[in-house]
C-alpha cells in the first residue's frame, strides 16, 4: 500500500507550477540562488573541474561550440554551423560573429584553436581531454572558421564539444603557471569574486552576443548543505532558488496551493552507484559482485529515499531514447545470493566496508542493511570525499556508495567508465576487459547510428553480466524558486546554464 501510495503521489506531481503568463520581461535586481553543497564550485577552470553545481555556476561565464537545449537536444551556439568531411576526419565549424569576451575583446577562430589545444595539452590535466583525444590539429582558416583535423572517425566529438567543459576562453585568461583565477568567458555574466565556503559572485554582460539576455544584474551563488536551511532560506527570501528540495517534503508542498513559491520536480538522470573494487578481493570475483547485485532491492531503497520521486533503471538512457538498450532489470534473489557466494567459497558469508561521503550515508545505510539480511558481514565508513577518490583510484577500499550522472553520447558513459585509462574508470571499480575496449573503440570510428547502438548493446550486456558497479536509483531532479523569478526554465538535469533557459533569462517581478 505505502509503495502505491508514494508511486501515485510521485506520478501526480509531475507538474507544479503556476500556469505562466506572458510577461514583459524587467530589467535589474539580484538573484540569490541556494545549491545543496557545502560549495558552490571546485574551483575556476572550466577545462580542469568536474561536478554538477561547478557547471551550472561557470557555465554562466564560459561557453562551448554547441550547447543542449531544454530536451538535452544539441543545438549551435558559439559555432552558428558545421561541416563534416566524407571520411568524417574533419570537422570546419563556422563561428558567429561579433561575439566578444568578457574583457571586450571579440572572440576569433584563434581562440577555438587555443582552447582546444589547452584541453588536449597534458599539463593543462583537463579531464575532456580524453574526449577531444582524436583531434590531431586545429586549423584556423579565418576570422570565423576553424576546422578540427582528426587522426580518425570520432562519433562522439560534437557532444564532446558542447558546454562549458569545452568552453571557448581567451589566451589572456590563463596566468603565466597554466591556472586560471579570473575566468574570462563569452557567457551571460562575467565572474566579479569568489569567496570559498561563502559565495561566488557573477554580474550582467552587457554585451552579451545573445539577444534580450541577461536581465538580472547580478548572481550570488550560495552554499545551503543543509536541507532545513535551504527551504528556510527559500520561505524567507534569503535565497531566490533552491537547486534541491527534500523529497520527504514533495508530498505536503505539492498539496500546498498557497505555498508561495513554484517547484519543478521530475524524473532526473542523476544516479546512485554501489562501486566495487574490480581490482582486489573480494570484489575481484564477479561471483561476489554477481552475489551484491542479487542482493540489493533497488525499489525497496528508491521508495526510502526519493518517497517515490525517484526512479529505478539498469542504464541511463530512458524510454524515449534511441540509445535505450534491450536487457532486464536486475531483482533481488536471496537464493542466488546464497549460490553465487557459495560458488565462490563464501558459504557462511564474508565482511565487507563499505565507505561513502555524508552527502550518501543514507544511501549506504540502506544498502548495509540488506546485504547483511543477504549473508554479508557489511559495516559503513564515513569518509572525506577528497581522499576516498584517492583511495579509489588507488584501489584502496571494498565497496563506495556514491552518485554519477547523464552523458550525451554512448560514448562518453562507457568510454570514462569502462576504459582502463578513462577518466571515471575508478567509478566503475577499476574494471578492465580488453573485449569491452576494443568494442568501445569500434563504437569511436562508427559514423552509422544504429551500427553504433549495435556495438554498444554488447557492451551493455558484458557490464550486466560482469557487474563493476551496482546501478541503485535515480534521484528525482527538484528545484524551487520563489513566485516572484520569472521565465526560470531548465532541463531534466536541472542545468542552470543550457539553450533556451536557465539563469540568463530570469527576470525579476518586483
């Protein structure tokens, strides 16, 4: 009955907002804006940083060749066009014009070329580096065309180039060690200060290239960890928008006509990861990681933490796309558990730690609880975030709880991965198959679609079986702004800084 319950409530608020009502946008003001983080970004280099809050707050600075839109569509954005050679080794983009940097200076094909050669060098460390590696050189034709020569086919490189991971920067924004400390972009607002652990602070460009945007004259971003205190924030108008809303909360909000404030809660892309140690025993038996997989009820933990806001999937491609690959969910069996560890020469069962940040503490509670019911010997570490992904990549733990995202292109999930040498390998373990690899490299050179779909289902069906990591759930993607932020509009990642919506287009009714 409870599950029901939850599933209705959470199928029932998939639209929560106020009907809009055309608007004559104004001009002015401050937005505040609570992200649930303790910080609102890693650091100022959009080619070196990673995570979700990183992106959406310097994606207001910096920006990409293409973007996504609001239904995670690419589209153009600092390249207006392209072109593709029939051998598919070089891409000539045509870049808009009149676009100028955030110190005034207009933005040329020399600064693509600049861009794209400081991802690809190795002492810039970016992680997109991996995902521009077939880019031989770059060409600069003129002003406003600037061809990428490739060493072979690269499917993925369009969605590679999109956002602020790839973003377009001028030569003048890097100091003289490689850093940056005073990020210059093309984007809506232009980077005024950043206090650690306090706040960041961005202001207007007045000459940004699109048009009617943006109309706030300023953006202070502002950690607010704490669930309590952000909505408190919210209600108070200490804050504008709020990146998450407690689950717990949805189903009395939603029921709250006169609560004051709009919410936006859907299915979203972002998971959670249950990752063993490929590497080292015990996980280095796929028995066992077989046995972890068998014991996790993945419906039981979703409705737990999401209240039935969430989601339960074996892949991040949903229904609709035409990346979804065949395969059945996988179920929990407490008869296979008991075979598989058996099989494997745990009959009675054997310990494991498992660690993860405070952020999924309740996550790996949960999880802890049914491998113990399942036969294992489980307990949870609390760990700092920053030397748990050390350890990880060092191979140095049983089993992490933790969460990962969406990706664009086939590509960009199993390449990172499932590839020895990818960037997020330590998130699937530190798996390694040299059948997966070489089909992740046929899938690299494919230019056919469906071809491509067809080698990654293979690869999908080797991970099912294999089993690096378990996929638990996806968490629903929540935000809330006051009534007063109008023309506030985002994507199922709820990214602040994409085509057609985010922060650029906000404006205050006051």
């Amino acid at each position: 009955m409870l599950k029901h319950l939850l599933t209705s409530l959470a199928l029932a608020g998939l639209v929560f907002s106020s009907p809009a009502q055309a608007e004559t946008p104004q001009d002015g003001g401050t937005l505040k804006v609570g992200i649930a983080s303790t910080n609102v970004t890693n650091g100022l280099d959009p080619h070196v940083l990673q995570g979700f809050y990183t992106e959406w707050v310097l994606g207001q600075v910096g920006e990409g060749l293409l973007n996504y839109d609001i239904n995670l569509n690419l589209v153009p954005w600092l390249a207006k066009s392209w072109t593709i050679s029939e051998d598919g080794l070089v891409y000539t983009f045509d870049l808009q014009e009149g676009v100028k940097f955030h110190n005034g200076r207009e933005m040329t094909a020399e600064d693509v070329k600049f861009s794209i050669e400081r991802i690809l060098d190795p002492n810039t460390g970016s992680r997109r580096r991996v995902a521009l590696e077939p880019v031989d050189h770059v060409e600069v034709i003129d002003n406003y065309t600037v061809a990428l020569h490739l060493n072979a086919p690269f499917a993925p490189l369009l969605s590679n180039l999109a956002g602020v991971w790839a973003a377009i920067i001028p030569p003048e924004s890097v100091n003289a060690d490689g850093t940056i400390t005073q990020p210059i972009g093309t984007g809506p607002f232009t980077y005024v200060e950043w206090v650690k652990n306090d706040h960041l602070t961005v202001s207007k460009f007045a000459d940004y290239w699109q048009a009617d945007a943006p109309h706030v004259d300023e953006i202070v971003f502002l950690p607010v960890s704490d669930d309590a205190a952000r909505m408190t924030a919210l209600r108070t108008g200490a804050v504008d928008i709020i990146t998450s809303v407690p689950a717990q909360l949805l189903p009395s909000l939603l029921a709250d006509t006169d609560r004051g404030f709009e919410i936006k809660a859907e299915q979203g892309n972002k998971w959670r990861i249950a990752i063993m140690n490929n590497a080292a025993a015990p996980f280095d038996n796929v028995l066992v990681r077989q046995a972890v997989d068998a014991a996790l009820d993945r419906e039981e933990i979703m409705l737990a933490r999401t209240f039935g806001f969430g989601h339960v999937d074996n892949q991040t491609w949903d229904k609709n796309s035409f990346w979804r690959m065949d395969g059945p969910a996988p179920v929990r069996d407490l008869d296979r558990v008991k075979a598989l560890l058996t099989e494997a020469g745990y009959p009675d069962g054997l310990p494991i730690t498992i660690e993860s940040r405070s952020t999924y503490l309740d996550d790996a509670q949960m999880v802890q609880a049914q491998l113990i019911e399942a036969g294992f010997d489980a307990k949870i570490e609390v760990s700092d975030w920053a030397a748990l992904k050390e350890r990880m990549k060092a191979g140095e733990y049983h089993m992490v709880i933790s969460g990962a995202g969406w990706y664009a292109d086939p590509d960009s999930r199993y390449g990172r991965f499932y590839v020895k040498s990818g960037p997020a390998n330590y998130f699937a373990g530190g798996y390694e198959n040299a059948e997966v690899e070489a089909l992740i490299a046929q899938g690299r050179v494919e230019s056919d679609a469906a071809a491509r779909k067809a080698i990654y289902q293979k690869v999908f069906d080797i991970i099912q079986a294999e089993v690096p990591h378990s996929m638990l759930y996806f968490a629903p993607k929540t935000l809330a702004w006051r009534s007063d932020v109008k023309d506030f509009r985002t994507d199922r990642e709820g990214n602040l800084a994409n085509a057609e919506g985010g922060l650029a287009f906000v404006w205050l009714n006051r």
